[in-house]
C-alpha cells in the first residue's frame, strides 16, 4: 500500500470529486490545518493521500469507473464525470503520486486531521482491513482531531478501535455511507455482465456491516431519496448533496454528495479546535494545480459540537 502528498490550496480546494471513488485509487487524505483568525479561512494544508497497490509505488485509477468502459447506458451515473477526470490526469502526473511513501511512516500526532475516501470492488479490501491504518484512525479520535469519511471510507472508520474504549471509534456516534439500496442497485444494474464487481463483501452490504459496529442501528443515517438516493450534487448546487456531522466526525454516502461533503470539510477544518501538530510532517508538500469540485457555501459555518447536525 502507498501514499503521496500534496498541497491543498488556501481556499481550501482540492481532488474531492466523483474521482475519489475510482476503485484502484481509494485513498486517505491527511490534511494539516492552518486558520487565518482575522479571515477565518483555510490557509495552504499539506495533504497526504493513501491508495491500494503496492507499498512506495504508484497506484492507477480502475480504467472502468475513470472512463465509463463497459458500463454501458449507467456510465453518465455510475463513472467519473470529465472534471473528475482531468483532476486525475493532473495528480496522476504529480511526484507525489508517482513517488508514494508507506502507511508506516504516517504520525497521527503531525496532521491535524484525516479524510477518508472510499472506493468498491475487492481492491480495496487491504485498504478497509488494514490493522495499521485502523490504528491510526483510532489515534486520530483519541486525539479529538477532525475525522471526515466518504462512502466505504465509512467502513474503515467503523472498523477502528478507540485506544480508550477499546470499541469501534463509531460507537456511540452517529453516521452516514453508501446504503444497502445504492449498492444493490449498482449491483442489480450491472451484474449480467460485471458479475459482483459492485459488490466489496458479496456477502454483506456496507450499511449493515457499518451498522454491527453503531451503538444502535438507527444511528446510521441514509439521508434523503430513500431508498435509493441517486441524484448528484453539483460546484453550483453543493447543498443538494448530503453530509452527516457528529462532533468532530463528518460522513457521506457516495460521489453524489462529494460538493457538499467537501464543502463542510474545509469547514470543519477551519472551525475545529485542534492542538498543534508536533515534530514535521514526513516527506515535502508540493503544490499540485486541481480543478475545484467545491464551491462556496451559503450558509453560516458549522462549529464542531457534541450534538449531531444533517448537512442537506
């Protein structure tokens, strides 16, 4: 498994598009947190993003979900849309993601927070099932740092273990994913010809392994367009994604949700108290020019709080 860095501009803009579900390039973005207190934005961040493939060399995007090959009449619903993927045309040429570092060398204590991508398919197993970065997510909580998860990004977070409470870091909290009805839909759509390239765990949907982890089922929130929520946010309409904020913890369903889900990022971000980091980040932040998937949200900030508050 491998990971590469890159800064994130000081608005706040970045590679948060449909692109961050692209199977082969599931990731973990680490972003440091600098606020400019007088304009009460996000200042220059560095970012570290982790991927499946193998450990210090560099990743590729599944070709089917970054072209729409072999998807047929669902590419314009299911594939990455042309800004998403000239993003990764862009990062796919940083020395970041050419030259990739490992999970071992991340310090919960440098970052001030993590962001977790998801993706599907059996790739990304090593990634949901990694004790490391299990660990280091548990270190992230334990820390009261801001945590944000997109899609199966959810499931990695379900599956870590609080050093304190020793049970999952989800317990107790509330949160959102990909619910059972978008993957049994994509599955349902695609498996005649695509067997169950839709499905991580044939055996299990992501909602209900999320859920073996919650306090209690119902705090797993599926959000609106029950039951199979498939309409898509936009740059222009961020608010017409979904996003689920439980203290310091942000959660979303799917690439659909993406504006909104990085909109209220770089606003937790810019509203969380966090300490310092200590010691220096590994490896040398570089700037990498990325289109933005996110624009500026209307509404008043979000500050972190014990209570939970729907983004939609």
């Amino acid at each position: 498994m491998s990971l590469g860095a890159y800064t994130v501009s000081k608005d706040c803009h970045s590679t948060s598009t449909d692109s961050d579900n692209l199977k082969s390039l599931t990731n973990i973005q680490i972003a440091k947190r600098h606020v400019d207190e007088e304009a009460d934005r996000v200042d220059p961040s560095l970012a570290l993003w982790i991927r499946p493939g193998r450990n210090g060399y560099k990743g590729a995007a599944d070709e089917r979900m970054l072209t729409g090959k072999d998807l047929k009449m669902l590419a314009s619903t299911l594939a990455c849309d042309d800004e998403a993927r000239s993003i990764y045309n862009q990062m796919e040429e940083s020395i970041e993601f050419q030259y990739p570092i490992p999970w071992s060398e991340i310090r919960s204590e440098v970052y001030d927070s993590v962001c977790l991508p998801g993706g599907h398919d059996k790739a990304i197993r090593e990634y949901l099932e990694s004790e490391l970065l299990q660990k280091i997510i548990g270190e992230f909580f334990a820390q009261e740092k801001p945590v944000a998860a997109i899609c199966h990004g959810v499931l990695l977070v379900a599956r870590s273990t609080h050093p304190r409470t020793r049970k999952s870091v989800l317990f107790g909290k509330k949160t959102t994913g990909l619910t059972k009805g978008q993957e049994k839909a994509a599955y349902n759509l695609t498996r005649l010809w695509l067997g169950d390239y839709y499905l991580t765990y044939p055996d299990i949907y992501l909602e209900d392994d999320v859920k073996q982890y919650l306090e209690k089922p119902e705090d797993f929130d599926e959000g609106p367009g029950y039951p199979i929520p498939m309409s898509r946010d936009s740059q222009d309409k961020p608010h017409d994604g979904f996003a689920l904020l439980d203290g310091n913890y942000l959660s979303a369903r799917w690439p659909g949700d993406v504006h909104r889900f990085s909109t209220e990022y770089c606003r937790l971000l810019a509203t969380a108290s966090v300490k310092k980091p200590i010691g220096k980040p590994i490896g040398t932040p570089l700037s990498l020019p990325v289109a933005s998937a996110i624009s500026e949200s209307e509404t008043s900030n979000s500050t972190a709080s014990s209570t939970t508050e729907l983004l939609a």
